[in-house]
C-alpha cells in the first residue's frame, strides 16, 4: 500500500494508524501541526476555497467537540459563508455548500491557489493518475511545482493532478503529499 512512498508525515501516519478523526483530535491536542495555516488568515466570506489536505470533517459547530456532517475528501470546493471563528487551536470557517457546516481553514486552500510545495517527499511523479502508473521521477521535500489542469482525478485513494515541478519535471501526483501556498 505504501510503495510509492518511503516515509510518512505525523498527519499521514495518524490518519493511516488511527483515523482521521482521532488524527484531527489528537491536532487539536497539538500532537501534529496544521496543513496549511496561511490558508486560516487568508480566507473569508464569499471566498471559495479547495479542501487541500483531506478527508476534513465538515462539523455542526466551530470546534473539535461538535459533531461530524460529513466528511469532505481532498479537491472537494466549498464556499464559504461565515468565520473566521477561532477555537481549540484551529480556524473555523463555515461552509455553505450542501450540507452546511464548519470546517478548519488550516486544511483548506484558496480555489485560485495553484502553487504547492512537497510537503513530505521523496514523491513519486507518475505517468498519469494512479498508483498503477509508470514513475517517471521523483519529487524530493520542498520541490516547488504548479497544478497545470483544474481539476484532479481520484484514483486508488487518493486525488491526483497534473503538474509542473520548477525543475521542469512534469506528470501526475497524489495531492494528499503537498502544501499549497
């Protein structure tokens, strides 16, 4: 299941041994580091946003100790209708798409937002979307790299996208392995 891949961040390995809920949970606790904290200053209402790093729970309240609506998969859009609301150490914003709720903006990105870097590298870079793929190279952390389509493509677990890295390598990576700027 890991083959693409020869280590796991904190997050990665949470979500892997424990579940995303208590992985977001044991976040709060300060245990792991948000995502993507520019995201928590950056958006507001109005704004519509892309989950960056998913699943992400979409709560009843601003807070871990609200109950869980669903669960939002990486690359799914939302548009955000309230918040900022600060509590348990993450950024809430609510979400006004169908169903409604709140989320943290840590684990979200600006929908124009089409700049990553690799958060936890070596990545592979594919031939196309998939762990069935050829590797064509790899991305090593903090390789710098644009999205060059806008959409991405679930395959085998994961929300992949074709990409440019700034070293000229091209081809398909998983998204859950990136930080947007």
């Amino acid at each position: 299941m890991f083959s693409h891949r020869t280590s796991l961040s904190r997050r990665a390995f949470l979500r892997r041994t424990s579940g995303a809920a208590a992985g977001l949970a044991l976040a709060g606790a300060g245990l792991a580091q948000p995502f993507l904290a520019s995201a928590a200053t950056s958006l507001g209402p109005g704004d519509t946003a892309v989950v960056a790093d998913g699943p992400l729970n979409l709560r009843s309240g601003a807070g871990l100790g609200h109950s869980v609506k669903d669960v939002l998969p990486t690359g799914t859009r939302v548009l955000i209708g309230d918040g900022p609301v600060s509590a348990d150490g993450y950024t809430w914003l609510y979400v006004m798409d169908s169903p409604t709720g709140w989320v943290a903006a840590e684990f979200l990105a600006p929908e124009s937002s089409s700049r990553f870097v690799v958060a936890d590298g070596p990545l592979n870079v594919r031939q196309g979307a998939g762990l069935d793929a050829p590797i064509i190279g790899l991305a090593e952390t903090g390789a710098y790299g644009t999205a060059t389509a806008p959409d991405s493509t679930q395959a085998d677990g994961y929300m992949w996208a074709a990409v440019a890295f700034d070293s000229g390598l091209r081809g398909w990576i998983a998204l859950e392995f990136v930080d947007w700027l």
